[in-house]
C-alpha cells in the first residue's frame, strides 16, 4: 500500500511575514512633509483680517483731462507762434472747404498738416452730399460766396461704417434714410460688385461717394459761379486708415458736359 505524504505547510511565522513584506511599502518611497499645526491665537489673528478684493482701475475719462490739456496746447502755440492766436481773433480766412466724414479719426487739420483757421470744415455720416440738406448748402453757400475758399474737398476714408452699412441689409432706423445715396450707388454699381471681394467693394462704393459728392458740389449754382468767374476747384480725396495718406481721385468732364451741366442748374438774379 502507498503512503501518501501530507502536503508540507510553510511554517505560520514565515507566511505572515511575507504577507507583511507585500503589503507594507516602505516609506522612504513616498516622502510626506510633516504636518503644520497653527495654534489658536494665530487662527484667530488670521480670522480678524479683513479680505481684500483687488477691482481693476477705470479707465480715465478723457473730457476731465481735457480742460487741462487746453492750456498745455494754448501756452505751447503760444510760443511756437506768438501772432497766431491774435490772428484768428480777427477773422478767419480759410482756403479750404473741407467736406468730409464725422468719423473721430480723420481730423481735417491736422491730416493736411494746417493750423486752426486755415479749413472750413462740414462734416457727416459717410461724407454724404444730398442737394436738399439745408445744413450743408448752408456751409457751401457761407465758404464759397463770403469767405471765398480757393478749394473744395470732398474727403471719404476707408474702412468706413456707412458704406459698409450701406452694403449690408440690417436696419438701422433714421440712419437709413441718410444712407439711401450708398444704396442707390450700391445698386447702379451691383454688376461690378457681384465680381469683387468685401475690401474691393468698399472701396468701390468709398470712391463713388466721394466722386458723386463732387458732382454735386458742380451743380450747385454758387459753386457753378465760383468756378467760372475766380477758377474755384473741386478735389475728391480718400484717406487711408491703415497709414495715413491722402490718395486723389480723378475728377474728369468733357467741354460738353460741362457746357450741359451749367445749363442745366446754373442760375441768375433778374
């Protein structure tokens, strides 16, 4: 008969110690820092603190600056120019009627490179010229008949937001109605513009305000008798945002036209 040996067990110490060996990890494996206890009257400074909150600064209003930067501006063209101020004080003789955008930043004087009093200045949303606007033939008629400008400027610019409203479809309420002259250019230009990108049909339609103001500074019958009796010119001009230039766009009229043209509005006293 076969004697079956009984499976020998390893002794209990043994067994445990190697139950111990896999489940205890030493700790230089993972180094913990010590706890940090703060004792009460620390806890209780700290609770006594008021929390800051830090808000950022507001930005300056620049109309409380203004008044003080006059003074700096007088006193210093004071003394680059003693006689100027007594000048103007005198009257105005400006060369220049300037018609342009009321855009902030295209400032007429200082983009020519002039001094207060040598520009007459109109301006208005998109530099728009209607026949009818009472407050623009009104400065026309004053520069043109009593202070006698040698020249008229029609200035757009570019990136300008009435033409690029007038090419969107968004309604904007009155300003609309101002804007029906971009429109209706929008309209007679629309085959040439179905061909071109955004910037291209910006500056198409900045460009053809500005030619189409000038025309109507020719109909207009004082502007027709400056024009004729003391040579007045007429310039149509485009500024560019993006350096600061000044770009002149042709004003071309056949003798016919002009002959037709001063037929057809200009008028006389009986």
């Amino acid at each position: 008969m076969k004697v079956m040996c009984p499976r020998t067990r390893p002794p209990l110490f043994i067994n445990a110690a190697s139950r111990l060996h896999t489940r205890i990890t030493p700790l230089s494996s993972h180094p913990q820092k010590p706890p940090t206890f703060r004792s009460s009257s620390s806890s209780q400074a700290l609770k006594s603190q008021p929390i800051k909150l830090t808000t950022p600064s507001p930005k300056p209003d620049n109309f409380k600056l203004v008044l003080g930067k006059n003074k700096d501006w007088a006193h210093e063209t004071s003394n680059k120019d003693p006689s100027l101020f007594p000048t103007l004080a005198s009257g105005q003789h400006p060369q220049i009627l300037w018609i342009g955008c009321s855009d902030s930043r295209i400032p007429e004087t200082t983009v020519l490179g002039l001094k207060p009093g040598d520009v007459f200045v109109h301006r208005n949303i998109a530099n728009i010229l209607h026949p009818g606007d009472l407050n623009a033939s009104a400065v026309i008629e004053y520069a043109v008949v009593h202070l006698k400008v040698k020249h008229i400027v029609v200035c757009g610019h570019t990136s300008c937001g009435g033409v690029n409203a007038a090419l969107a479809n968004q309604k904007l309420g009155i300003i609309d109605n101002w804007l029906l002259p971009l429109r209706k250019l929008r309209l007679d230009l629309s085959h040439e513009l179905s061909k071109m990108g955004p910037d291209e049909k910006v500056m198409k339609i900045v460009e053809a305000n500005v030619l189409a103001g000038a025309q109507t500074l020719m109909e207009n019958p004082s502007v027709i008798d400056a024009m004729a009796e003391r040579g007045l010119k007429i310039h149509g001009l485009v500024y560019d945002l993006k350096c600061g230039e000044l770009k002149e766009l042709p004003i071309h009229e056949t003798e016919a036209h002009q002959k037709a043209r001063t037929a057809a509005f200009e008028t006389k006293a009986e």
